[in-house]
C-alpha cells in the first residue's frame, strides 16, 4: 500500500501529550519512494517539510522549532510508529483516511 497523497486527519487518540511537541495535521502531504518519506504539514499559515528514511535516525522540526531526533518505523503496511521524549506516535493509514 502506498502512502503517498494527500490526507485529512479524520480522529486523535491519546494525542494530547503528542500535541504538546508536535502540531494538530490540519493539512498534510506525503510522499514516498521506497522506505524515504517526505512530509509537509500546514497548519494555518506555518508549514513544515520533514524527511525520513523508515529505520534510520532522523532529525525532524517540530512546531516550537525545536530539532528533535527520531527513527520512524514501519509496522506491517498501514502504520507509522516512531517514539520521542518519552511520547509513542503512531499513524495509519486505512484506504484514504490518516488516523493519528
């Protein structure tokens, strides 16, 4: 299954803590070739451009413009994990709906 496209977040579980570091996806673009990710996200007028190779260290933005390194995984097809600061983030991707 293929993760590029773009998406609308349909729902928010335990995301709270995630919010405090991260920003709510109002709008978001993903782009993949093989295990490398691109993403933007635009919230209001702010957009962030973020990349990634699925297993590999990488140093993302966050929305308080602080750097904070992670690895990104791949669980079975449909799902992102990666964890930061103590916080698990996990996005799936079910037919054309993100849920984070």
């Amino acid at each position: 299954m293929s993760f590029t496209g773009k998406y609308q977040l349909q729902s928010q579980e335990n995301f709270e803590a995630f919010m405090r570091q991260w920003v709510r996806l109002s709008d978001d673009l993903i782009k993949k070739n093989g295990k490398h990710f691109k993403i933007t996200i635009t919230t209001g007028s702010q957009v962030m451009h973020n990349e990634f190779t699925l297993g590999e260290e990488a140093e993302m933005d966050s929305i308080t413009g602080e750097k904070v390194k992670t690895v990104i995984n791949l669980e079975g097809d449909h799902k992102l994990v990666t964890t930061f600061k103590n916080i698990e983030s996990v996005t799936e991707l079910n037919g054309d709906t993100l849920i984070s």
